[in-house]
C-alpha cells in the first residue's frame, strides 16, 4: 500500500475519524486508525466499538490530491499519527507501508517510519439495509440533538435513561430524553411519510459526536437502523452506534396539559437572571432558587441564598403573568439548560402547583418543542 | 463606603488584582480582594503573601463613571464577587457596605447582599523607598521576562534556582536563569546609568504574573527594591513581589567562549524540525533527540527514535555550517523552549564537544541574549 495526499484533505477526515478513537479502549486495535487503499480511494476507519465512523476520501476529486500507487490496508497508531501528520513540514505527505506493517511517512526532508498492524485483525462494521432510510436536513437534526441530549441522564444506574428515544410513525419523527427530574421533546415533521415505524434509544454520547460531525454547510443526514445499530450517511461519512436496548418510559403523560399560572419570557435574558441567583445557590448545600410570580400586581421574582456568603434578589420583567399566585423552587442548573436550547427567542413556562412539573415552550412554536422541569420541595 | 462605578472599568482591575489572589492560601482573608474607596478614587488590593497587587481607579477620570458617596473600607470573597460583577445586568454598579460587613452590590434590578470581611483584618503591604528607581519599556521587559523564565527551575529542592538573577551596574542591567541543565540570559543597556547596583533573586512566577500585566501599548515598567522586596509600578497599578535570599550560583564562567562547530538556522524552522523529531523522543523513555553536523558536506539531520513506535529522520537545512564534524544529543523540551524564546529570526548555535554545553544566540545581536543547553550523554 503506497499513496501520496494533499495533507489538508486527509486531516480533515482523519480529524472527523478520531471522534469514533478513544485511547482508553480494552481492545488494543481500537486505538488504531484502519486505512484502506482502494480503486475508489482512501477509506479512514475509527471505533470505540459503541460508535464507529468511517470517511472515504475519493480518488477522482482532484482537490484531494490522492495518487493511489499501490492498494492494501494498514492500522496505525491514532494519536500518535495524527501529531505526525498534524505537523509534517509539505502540503502533501507520502504514505508507504513496507515490510511487516512498517509504514513510511515522508513530507519534504522529514521522514517518519511507524509500526503499524494487521489490518485483517480489525473488527468488522455491522452491515445496514438500505431499506429503512428517512433523510433530514443537517441543520434541523443538530438541532433537535442539541436540544434534547441535556436532558440525557449521566447516570449508569438507568442506562435506558442515557440515551434519546427515538419514535418514527408516518411523517412524525419524535426525540424525547430525561433524567426523571427533567425532560426534553421535539417533534419534526418530515416532508413525506416514512414507509417504517421506528422506536429505538440511541445514546446520548453518540448523538453528540454526531452533532460535531455535521459541518455547518447543512449537509444531508440520512438515517437508517439495523436490529441492534443505528447508522448515520453524511457525505461521504458514515457513522456508526449502537442501540440502547430496553423499554424506554412512557413519557407521553408526564407533560401536564392545563396550567393554574402562566408566564411569558425573554429566554436570554431569563436566562441571565438565572445565571445571577445561581451564583448563589451553588454555593449553597442545596442548589435551589426560588420564583416567586403574582399576576395581580404582574411581578415576578427570582431568589438565590446561601447561608456562608449571602443572598441575591431580582425583580424580572415577563411579558405577560397571568392565573394564581405562586412560588416555586427549582434546580437552576436545569432551568439554565432548558433556556440555553431556546436560544434567543420568546417562551412560556406553565405552572399547576409548586410540586408538579412546570413546562417551557417557545411562544411561537408550542406543540414541537417542549422542556419540563421537576420543581424542588422546600419546606 | 458607598459607591457607584462603571463595571467594565472596575472588572478591569478586578481582572489585574485578581492575578495575585489564590484560594489556595493559608491565610483566609487573603481569598478576599480589599476595597478602599477614599478622595483619590477606589484602591483594589489583591495578595497571596509572595505577590501582592494594588490598582488605583481615579474619580477623576470620566471613564471610570465612578462616584463616591461615602469612603471607607471592604474586604470581600474575591472569586465570587468576581463572578457577580461579571454577570451584572447593567453597565454601571453600586456598591454599598451596610451594617456588620454586609456589602449591598446592585445593578439594575438585580440585587446582591454578600458577607464581607474587616479590612482592618487585612495584612499592609510593605512600604519602599523610591530612590533606586530604574525605569524600562514594557515591550523589552516583558520580552526580557519571557526570556529569561523559560529556564527557571521548577524544583523546590534548590529554591534559588526557581528564580531569576537580575544585577544592575551602571547602565548594563543582567538577567539570568538556570534550572543547571540550561540557561538563559539577557542583557539591556538602560538610556542612563542608574545610581544603585542591584544583585537580586525574584521568583520567577511573579515575573510572570508581572508579564502578563504588562500591557499592549507599552506602558512605561518602574522597578524599585527594598530589602526582602521588589515592587514594580505600571500605571496606576503597584506589583509587589518578595525576594529570594541566598547566594546565586556564579553563572559567567559556564557560557562556554570558543566554538569547534558552529551552524546558522532559521530559528522558526528548526523548532518545526525539533518539534518533529520530539514526537517520538516523547514516547521513548529517555527524552533524547540526537544532532549530526557535517561541515563538509553541509550536511545537518536531526533523529528521534522510540523502541515501540518508531523512528524518524530529517535532513535540516543550515543556512552556514563550519568548523569538525559532531554527533549530539539533547532534551528536546530544552531545544524547544530555547527556539521560541526567539521568534522569528535566525540563530547561530557554537558547539564545542559531544558532552560540554552548546549556546544559542540571535545571528544579528548575539552580544545581549544568549540561551545555553547541556547535552545529554548516550553512550
């Protein structure tokens, strides 16, 4: 296996590669990069063996460069080849593997030589059909990702609980995650209908890797699904995670669907007033601020206390306050989370009671985004 | 005490103060950043007992928007005051010290009450006469500091060498530092000679603190000695720093006089080359890169190796090489903290032997800095 490559083009998937290569692995091979020499060009494999990304870098597209001299496959080190070739001296770089996966790296007057590994000790990548595939535009599923995964739980107690549950019927995808303190839904509806049904948990870390590897250019995600795998087709990337298996909780109920006092916001700037009083909290023993809201003389008011270093008050401007009095106390690093996947935009948070879940919306788009927040008992 | 101020021009010396505040001290009030608000403006004082910091912000300066409705004095949580003042609302603040220490700080509609402590409580700072004052550029200090404090010891067992030497004699001020495997030294011809002569230690974490607080429009850096202290002066900010007591080792009689080879080289490339060939010295256990010099030839390479990964070999390109033949090995850390320090230039390095140390000067000024480094024996 002998070729030559523009370096930029070959960082650049080498970079996205990487995602999928974690140095803590227990199989040694993982720690690897594959690279596979072949008459279509140069395919770049990377594993955790939970998620696995593979990018092809075409022969026939001048731009990168690639003169392919001889086929075959090789495992390199990951960590340690991407350094070499970050800091190769030329615009190009040779890569030529002689013999017993010895592999020459040549840029200019500098040359490396590497041992790498058998590439036939490699592990295999699940096979997908084709069959299932629905397609969504890039910038909408980074989205949805985005706002969904912070409410994935950290805890391997509830494994299910670490990943998003995906469901797919007619043309209505829906992402839900929670914690069981707090949960995240989204709804997207696709421009015609899927012919299969989907109900499937992909884990959160995965989602977010994936949020990375879509570029800003909004490329095309298509999405496909095997028994126990999820695959993903960017471009020419593909990447690979494997399914949480289990049932994930019937969320549906959870969301209350009346509310005894409802409140209008800016979100950045709710935002803010958040930020400020859990300055506070967070040096407390219990992280908790308190809101207090009365539609009669339309104010509401943030509160954030802790008993070594002081308190903090602040009078907040809604835009509309309406229904019962009401004071409610909540976990602010939740609430900061929530409003962070709005963005700058209009939201109404719907209260029942001061120990029932409260909602968030955005104003304009009530029925396809929504975040929910246990509240906090204090007394 | 009782004041309003603009907060971007008081979070900017909150920012410089806070440099010499660590919550790692064994002094509790010394966490906290001391207030004092009197006729002149607003001092902010911030100390870890080895540096201490003083800011002076005036009331008679427009920009500062800074009003005094009562003087006195606050010494308050550094850390968290600092977080507060950074998320404000509004662009100006008021500060207000009400009973028993409680500080009042308020910013548009957000209102904070934190526990302060008594600045009485809080240690003075040591007073220094000003008549050996020598006066520098700040571009050639901070340029001297970072230097010279690449070569500083980290090692507390000979607590000396973690600082640099400065003497001062007639217009010649001499700075040196060596942690006993390299040196560096930089010499700076003042605009006239200074009354005193100086022959002090200061460490060489204060110098970088101090660099970082030199600005970018070169202000002017006065710097005065006491017996155990040096404060330097920037503005309308005071940078206190004590001393190192003992003897510094006699540095003159190490920076070798003759040469048997000698090499010119684009400092910037070669540290590109080192840097290469230190990719793999690092994976070795002996962080080792070897040098041969051809002068007949005009050849130079440079070699890393590790056992495990592999090896690499690159033919560098001397813009002069004379004088025997010669095989070396150095730290490549050294070799790269060295080329650094000089930019974009070229250098000229004079060996003598295999195992005596070897010198790096600027081709162009070579009389006024001077990086030395002790090879390492492989055989």
């Amino acid at each position: 296996m002998k070729f030559t490559i523009n370096r930029a083009a070959f960082l650049k998937e080498l970079n996205n590669v990487s995602r999928a290569i974690s140095s803590k692995t227990t199989i040694p091979i993982l720690t690897g990069l594959k690279l596979v020499a072949d008459d279509n060009g140069l395919t770049l494999t990377g594993s955790d063996a939970d998620i696995s990304i593979e990018a092809l870098i075409h022969a026939d597209d001048p731009d990168n460069q690639l003169a392919i001299e001889s086929t075959g496959a090789i495992v390199l080190p990951a960590r340690f080849f991407g350094d070499i070739v970050k800091r190769l001296p030329e615009d190009n770089m040779t890569l030529d593997v002689t013999e017993g996966f010895q592999t020459e790296i040549t840029s200019g007057s500098a040359s490396f030589t590497i041992n790498g590994l058998d590439a036939n000790n490699y592990p295999r990548l699940p096979e997908i059909d084709a069959t299932d595939a629905i397609t969504l535009s890039g910038d909408v599923f980074r989205e949805l990702i985005n706002q969904t995964v912070i409410a994935v739980s950290n805890q391997e107690s509830r494994p299910i609980l670490t990943g998003v549950h995906f469901t797919l019927v007619d043309d209505q995808l829906l992402a839900v995650a929670t914690d069981s303190h707090r949960l995240s839904q989204r709804k997207i509806t696709l421009p015609t209908s899927a012919s299969a049904t989907y109900d499937v948990i992909i884990p959160g870390k995965s989602l977010t890797e994936l949020s990375r590897m879509i570029s800003d250019d909004n490329p095309d995600v298509e999405m496909r699904l095997s028994d126990n795998q999820v695959l993903f087709t960017i471009d020419d990337r593909l990447f690979y995670s494997r399914l949480l298996e289990g049932n994930y909780p019937d969320t549906s109920r959870l969301i209350p669907k009346e509310a005894t006092t409802s409140a209008e916001f800016d979100a950045k700037s709710l935002l803010a007033s958040v930020e400020r009083a859990s300055l506070l909290s967070h040096e407390s023993r219990n992280n908790v601020v308190k809101l207090t809201l009365n539609s009669e003389d339309g104010k509401a008011t943030i509160f954030g206390n802790s008993p070594d270093v002081g308190n903090v008050e602040e009078e907040l401007t809604p835009k509309e306050l309406t229904g019962d009095e009401l004071e409610i106390s909540f976990n602010p690093d939740y609430m900061k989370d929530a409003l962070r996947s709005f963005g700058q935009t209009e939201i109404r948070i719907a209260f029942t009671s001061p120990l029932r879940p409260f909602t968030l919306v955005p104003t304009e788009d009530s029925e396809n985004f929504i975040q929910l927040i246990t509240p906090v008992r204090t007394f």
